[in-house]
C-alpha cells in the first residue's frame, strides 16, 4: 500500500492552483512529489512542477480529522478563497463580488486552464477542453463563460424567468454524459452564451423545453 504523502509534501499539494495543478515549494519537496508520481516536471522553461492525476485525487482527497472543503461545488468561493467559476445562482457569503479584482482572477484562471490544455491534450491542442474539464464540466462551462465577460444570474434571479437579457447565465448539470445545460433570458444573450462556448472549443445546440416552451443550450467538450 502506498504510503500517504508527508504533512509538508500535503501543505505542497494543497496549495497547488486548483485549475492547472502547478506547484510551488523546495526543490527537494518537489522532486520528492515527482518520485512519488504525484507530480511532474514540464520539460520546457521555465520547467514548473505540477501535479499527476494522482496527485490530483490525493489533493481532492479529504484527510482524516480534516477541516471542511474551501471550495463549494455551487461555484462560490470558500472561505479560503479558492477560485470557482460563477456557474449563475449563487447564494451566500462565499459569493464574489464583480469588480476589477475579480476580472483578474478570472482571466488568470482562463489563462491557466489554455495552458492545462497545450500541457495535457496528447497533441499539444489548445481549442479543445481537456480531460480536467470533461471531470469538471459545469465549473469549465462557467469559466468559459465568465471569462468572456458574460455576467452570471444572481440569486434572485428563477431559474426559467421570462426577463430581459441582463438577467445573466446559469450553467446546470444534465443527467446526459459529459453535456451541461446553460440557461439564459432573452435570445441574443443565450445565442451569444452559444458562441461564446463554441470558440471555447464546446459542441452546442439550442433547444426548447416541451413543457415550458424555454430556449436553453445543451453543451458537450468537442473532442476533435
């Protein structure tokens, strides 16, 4: 059985970005993570570390005695203020708050997620969602969207309003494999969601409700 990482070698992993997986720490913690196959030094400069998807589950692993996740699966931030897209209907105090500061945090997490993909996509591609993404489709959906400056619904926003377009976005999950359903009021605006995804490297398709008669997209990560 193997043994479980150090306390060190857990601050390391910890705290690696939750989007990429690169790793910050000593040279010996970080080739210590490498022969343990928990990380990974990238072959080109500036030759960063970063974690295997072994060290992914380890860090998505929730030790013994530990204290609550940081991060909340609605895509609000945690306490710890681990970045999670907007996925649209949020509520709480863990919520962002739309600024200037959190424009940054979303380009740079757009940004790392390009380079997840030239680093992990077998041919190096870079318009197509990775393997992280097709784990993690709703938060990848959102990212996609957010990133490209559409704004995501608010708490008191329904779910199926018949409201103007500045309603904003909500990104759901679907019980169809590796698709996600991106509602949004007014036709251009969800037309826009549509190309917005498309550039992303998503496969998209408008649809109507039977019952309700609501437009809303259905979204998969292309794969070639």
């Amino acid at each position: 059985m193997t043994r479980p990482p150090t306390a060190a070698q857990r601050r390391v992993i910890d705290a690696a970005d939750p989007v990429t997986g690169r790793l910050r720490g000593t040279e010996t913690q970080l080739e210590a993570l490498v022969k343990r196959g928990l990380a990974f030094r990238h072959p080109r400069p500036p030759h960063d570390h970063f974690l295997t998807p072994a060290g992914h589950r380890t860090r998505e692993e929730v030790p013994e005695a530990a204290p609550e996740p940081t991060a909340r699966a609605d895509g609000a931030a945690g306490a710890a203020g681990v970045f999670a897209a907007r996925v649209g209907g949020e509520e709480g105090p863990g919520v962002p708050e739309a600024g200037p500061s959190r424009v940054r945090e979303v380009h740079s997490a757009w940004q790392g997620l390009i380079e997840l993909r030239r680093m992990t996509n077998p041919d190096g591609a870079t318009d197509r969602p990775c393997g992280w993404e097709r784990a993690h489709l709703v938060q990848a959906a959102a990212l996609a969207l957010e990133a490209a400056g559409h704004r995501p619904a608010g708490p008191e926003t329904p779910r199926h309003p018949a409201a103007p377009d500045s309603a904003g976005y909500r990104v759901i999950a679907t019980p169809q494999p590796e698709a996600v359903a991106v509602h949004e009021p007014g036709v251009d605006a969800l037309r826009a969601c549509a190309a917005t995804l498309e550039k992303a490297g998503w496969q998209v398709g408008e649809y109507t409700e039977p019952r309700t008669r609501i437009r809303y997209l259905l979204a998969s990560p292309r794969r070639a």
